[in-house]
C-alpha cells in the first residue's frame, strides 16, 4: 500500500459483511440504525440463503459494504449487528 491508501484506510475504513436475516423487516430496522448511527451503506446485495430457518422457509441474506467513521470499530459494529432482531448470523468477509 502506498502512504495514501494507508491514510484512507484508517480515515474511512470499509468493511463488507455477510448477514442472514428473517425477513425484510429486519434490513429495514438495520438499515435504519447503521444510518443513525453514521455508517454509511456503500454496496448491498440481497438474496436467499441455501439454509432453511426455524420457520420452515429460507432466510434471507446480504452483502454490505459499509463505511465506518473514527469513532465505529468492526467488533463493536459486528456485535450490535448480531443483537439486532431477526439477525441469524453476521461475519465479515
């Protein structure tokens, strides 16, 4: 990397998470909180996941790209994603 790509890293890191959902209430809640709380929804891609839930039917899943401000760490934004209701699992990829 060169010194500039260093510096937007740490300025305005990007991290891409995988996240399987109940339904689209669930991205609509998420979406809503990640924008007030100042991460900013680059990419999204949504379909359904191969895994069948509790409910009988296949979960929903999604491919964001978000970038983080100073203040957000990927753990702590990772742990208040899988808190969130109807979240089945997130990691980052």
């Amino acid at each position: 990397f060169s010194k500039l790509e260093y510096w937007m890293r740490d300025h305005a890191p990007e991290v891409t998470l995988y996240i399987e959902y109940k339904g689209r209430s669930t991205m609509e809640l998420l979406t809503k909180n990640l924008q007030e709380m100042a991460v900013k929804l680059k990419r999204i891609e949504i379909s359904r996941s191969g895994e069948t839930g509790e409910n009988g039917k296949r979960n929903l899943c999604a491919v964001l790209t978000l970038q983080l401000n100073r203040d957000h760490d990927t753990e702590r934004l990772l742990e208040y994603i899988s808190m969130t209701d109807g979240v089945v699992e997130v990691e980052e990829l």
